[in-house]
C-alpha cells in the first residue's frame, strides 16, 4: 500500500508509504487523490494530517515509470493535479507535516495545504528542470516570493525548512522527534472547533485566494507535456536513472 489511512477524535492522518522515497506512479497519484477527497467528505473528520514514513516527506513522480514509457506522463500529470487539488479543495483544514526532502510533487502538496509543520531536516525544491519536466511553481508560488521560486525553478536548487519559516511559509520548524507530536497538537485544537465553521472557513479561504491555483498548475502541465515530446526530456530521464550527467545537443 503507497500509504495508511485512520480517524480518530476527527483527525484523519494520511501516511504516505512508498519506500525509498515516497515517489508515485500514476495509480498511486490517483488513489491519494481519491482518499484525501473522502477525508474531506467525512463529517467524523474535522482536519486532515498528512504525512510520510521513511526518508522524507515525498520525492515526487516515479521517474522511472516515465523513463521507461514516456507516455504515461498523460496519467501521471492527471494523477499530480488531482491530488493536488484534493489537498487545496479538501472540505476541511490540511496539515503537511514533513520531514527529509519536499521535491516535485511533494512541493505540490505541501503547497496546496493549509498549514506545514516541517521538522528541521527538511528541504523544498522543484528539481523538474533536471528531470525533464516542468510544474510545480504554482504551489511553491503560495510559499515563497516570486523571483525566489524563479531562482529555485531555474537552477533546480532547494530550500531548508529554516529559510522557508523566514518568508512565513511554514508555521513551525521543529526537531524530527516531536513533529507527528507537533502536528497532532495543531489538528486537536482545530478539530475541537465546530465542523460546519471549519468547513466554510475553508471555502471561503480558498475563494478569496489571488490566484486559481489549480487553472495555473494546469498550464503548467501543458508545458511539461510539450517538454516530454523533446529529445532532451528523454536525455534527462535516463541520466537520472542511470546515475550519470545529462548531456544535451
């Protein structure tokens, strides 16, 4: 199973599982997508954690599907944008808490959340460029200024979790031992809270946002599609599976 799902006092934690780096395929994608909409739709849950067992919090795309069979990147942006849109849409408050690497797709759903506890291992980043890909900036856009996210897009680099707390993305940065603690505080105080105002409190948050972030996430993946039909994209996905340097004409 690519991740657990359990409720209990209206906490609904979602535990991503996918050893070694928590990346999804395009049916793991899908899955995710459907079970954070159901903790929303849930009236026994008032708030939704969502987290990861093993290295870090999530690596993104299995980019070894896509090496393998180029086409499926159809599935696997679908997948992306409907997980994504889960967390961002989802009836109720979601907490990311994570920990080790937030890359690609991680960015996406540490972005489309609420609210992000990170432990202080963490770092965020949108490694796409090396990858072949595009997307992504739209959720890191709801977490840092834009020539940052720019700088980061461009040269694939990452952020730690202290630098993000200075642009107020992430509400706490706390040590790898007390995060599930961490974030577990934070959902009880908001599940205390009356389920019908948290429930409206999040779409009327959601609908006085400055951007859709879901119509821009999605023009972005129209370039990702346009990248995935080049040589190069190609290039740069078996390099990062055969372990070498990406050589471009």
């Amino acid at each position: 199973m690519d991740f657990t799902y359990t409720v209990s006092d209206r906490i609904a934690e979602v535990v991503m599982n996918q050893p070694p780096v928590n990346a999804f395929n395009s049916t793991g994608w899908n899955n995710l997508a459907k079970t954070i909409t159901a903790a929303g739709e849930d009236p026994h849950v008032n708030v939704v954690i969502l987290r990861a067992e093993g290295r870090g919090f999530c690596a993104g795309v299995d980019i070894k599907e896509l090496a393998a069979d180029g086409s499926k990147i159809v599935a696997v942006n679908k997948g992306c944008y409907d997980s994504f849109a889960a967390v961002h849409r989802c009836k109720v408050p979601v907490i990311a808490a994570t920990h080790g690497f937030v890359l690609g797709g991680g960015i996406g759903l540490a972005g489309a959340a609420d609210i992000i506890i990170a432990s202080e291992d963490s770092y965020f980043g949108l490694p796409e460029i090396d990858r072949g890909a595009m997307g992504g900036a739209s959720h890191f856009l709801r977490m840092l200024p834009l020539q940052k996210v720019r700088a980061l897009f461009y040269t694939g680099e990452s952020i730690k979790a202290a630098e993000m707390a200075k642009w107020g993305a992430i509400e706490s940065v706390v040590p790898r031992e007390k995060l599930v603690e961490t974030a577990r505080a934070l959902a009880a105080k908001i599940a205390a809270k009356s389920g019908k105002a948290l429930r409206l409190a999040k779409e009327a948050l959601n609908g006085i946002e400055p951007v859709d972030i879901e119509r821009n996430y999605r023009f972005e993946q129209g370039f990702t599609l346009e990248l995935y039909t080049s040589p190069d994209s190609q290039e740069a996905r078996d390099a990062f599976v055969e372990k070498r340097d990406a050589k471009f004409g």
